[in-house]
C-alpha cells in the first residue's frame, strides 16, 4: 500500500468523523440513562375522557 499526503490525510479525516460520531452516541445514551423515567399511568385513568371534551 502507498503512502501518500492524499491517503494520510483521508485517513485523518476518517478517524476524526468516526471520533466525533462516537462521542455523538454515547452522549446520547448517557443522557437517556440520567432522564427520568416516566410512572406508568393506570389503564382505567388514561381512557377516561377529560373535561374539555
């Protein structure tokens, strides 16, 4: 394989765009992991119709 600026710098800009992708993701999850979870509402409660209906 040669090696050429051409190549050197392909593979540069590979590895960053992969960095800043994996970063992207795992930010992602981490937050989604910290939020809240939402309690689950009672099947009867969340059917019943509301008063602006």
């Amino acid at each position: 394989m040669f090696i050429t600026t051409q190549s050197i710098q392909a593979e540069t800009a590979y590895r960053h765009e992969r960095t800043k992708r994996e970063f992207r993701a795992t930010a992602r999850s981490e937050s989604q992991e910290r939020a809240p979870k939402p309690e689950p509402r009672h099947a009867r409660r969340a059917l019943r119709p509301t008063h602006a209906a």
